[in-house]
C-alpha cells in the first residue's frame, strides 16, 4: 500500500482534484480505499474532493457497492476527445476480431509519462474470461507491454526514456536488457503471479507509437512454441491492424 502524503501546498486543490480524477478513470472499481493508494492522497482530504466531484456532476456514487466512477461529463474537459468515435469504433474492430482468433482476452495500452495505461480491451468479447487486472496504469519499464513499446521505438528513443524513469543503475541496466531482448523475439512477456498460477502477459508493439497490444493466456495451456507458431503471428498482425485503425485508414 502506497503512504499517504500530506496535502499539496496552498494552490494544490486543482492538482488534487485532477490527480482523483485520473484515478477514477484508471481503477474499474473506484472504492475509497483504493482511491487512496493510487492517489496517496489523504483520506479525509479525498473524501472532500469526492463529495465536490459528485455535487459538480465529474463524478457518480453506486451507493449498493460504494464504487465510484467519472460521468460523462468529464469528456466536456477535453476537447481532444471530440470526433473519437470514429477511431474507437475502428480500434474495438481490431479488438474484437483478434478475441475471434485468438479466443484469449487482449488489451491495448498507450503510454503516458512513465505509465502504460489501458485505452480498450476485448473482455466481454473474447470467449475464455479470466480475472484481469482492475486498474488500468501500469509501469513503463517493468511492464510487458512497456518493454513493448519500448522495443518498438528507435534506439536513441527508447533509451532516452528508460534513462529518464529508471531510479538507479540496477533498473537501468535490467531495463536495457529486457528491451533488447523484446526487440530481437519481437514481443515481451511477463508472468502475473498476482493473478494466478501460469498466468502470463505477452505484448506486442503498435506501429508507430500507437502503444501495445497485450494477450493474457495460461503458459501451460498454450506452450512457448504454440503461442510463438499460432497466437504470436495474430497477435502482431492485429497490433499493424491497430496502428492503421489509430492512423485512420481503412482495415
């Protein structure tokens, strides 16, 4: 669990606000406590600016499960978000027929600062459901579809930024190599333990920086050589698919 802090100077308010809001659309089920971790914002102070969010319409209260989550009207704060409908639509194409495929659920995932974060899935789509993730951020170096998009990107590109977030020399240097390693298998992989035994994530880049696509699957159901031969192929097929999709060409 993540130690609160203190409250941001006089002036703050905004960027505390802000910072919630970012939670409330990162965590799928928006509890106080789990506000609380991703945010470190104190407790008394989150609950404040909760309370505000609801009364300026930002934010809705599920008074049954006590989740909260972002309304509609958060869409109002960016104008960057008009006329993307269209590329949804064409991205959850992709989505969905790698789901038909490949019957495992993917998710793509953008990179913002330091974080990897979930921008769609196809989990109601994809026939096997497994127990994901319920937030959406996750770290660029040590995540698979980091080390994906890192892998990715030209050299110069992707070192500057592993040099920019990694915290000391040992992050560094493990950085380095499991980048290299993901450029030359053309995918990174990671076991999540903290969902389950023979759990794995592999990722894939999104050409020209559209991010990365990211299927979950048992590694003993689907061994190494079944997924590099059959899933991989589609997987990487679908990821060129996506970047057409974002680029606004047809599929």
């Amino acid at each position: 669990m993540k130690q609160t802090q203190p409250d941001d100077p006089p002036g703050g308010a905004l960027a505390r606000g802000l910072r919630l809001l970012v939670a409330l659309n990162d965590v799928e089920t928006a509890t106080i406590s789990s506000l609380v971790d991703e945010t470190s914002l104190a407790k008394p102070t989150l609950i404040r600016l909760l309370h505000t969010l609801v009364e300026q319409g930002y934010a809705q209260h599920d008074e049954e499960t006590m989740t909260y989550a972002v309304t509609p009207k958060v869409a109002s704060l960016s104008r960057a978000l008009v006329g993307r409908g269209a590329a949804g639509a064409r991205t959850q194409e992709v989505l969905d027929r790698l789901a038909d495929d490949t019957k495992w659920p993917t998710e793509w995932l953008a990179r913002d600062g330091g974080s990897m974060v979930v921008q769609g899935n196809n989990r109601e789509r994809a026939p096997i459901r497994l127990k994901l993730f319920e937030r959406r951020r996750f770290p660029l170096l040590t995540s698979a579809s980091g080390l994906a998009q890192l892998a990715g990107l030209p050299l110069e590109e992707a070192d500057a930024l592993i040099e920019s977030h990694a915290t000391e020399p040992a992050m560094l240097a493990k950085t380095r190599s499991a980048v290299v390693e993901a450029r030359k298998r053309g995918y990174a992989t990671r076991l999540l333990r903290e969902l389950g035994p023979n759990m794995i994530v592999a990722a894939v880049p999104i050409p020209d920086e559209g991010g990365a696509l990211a299927l979950i699957h048992f590694d003993d159901v689907v061994d190494d050589k079944t997924f590099r031969t059959t899933l991989l192929p589609r997987l990487q097929d679908a990821a060129h698919a996506m970047g057409k999709a974002l680029a606004g060409h047809d599929q």
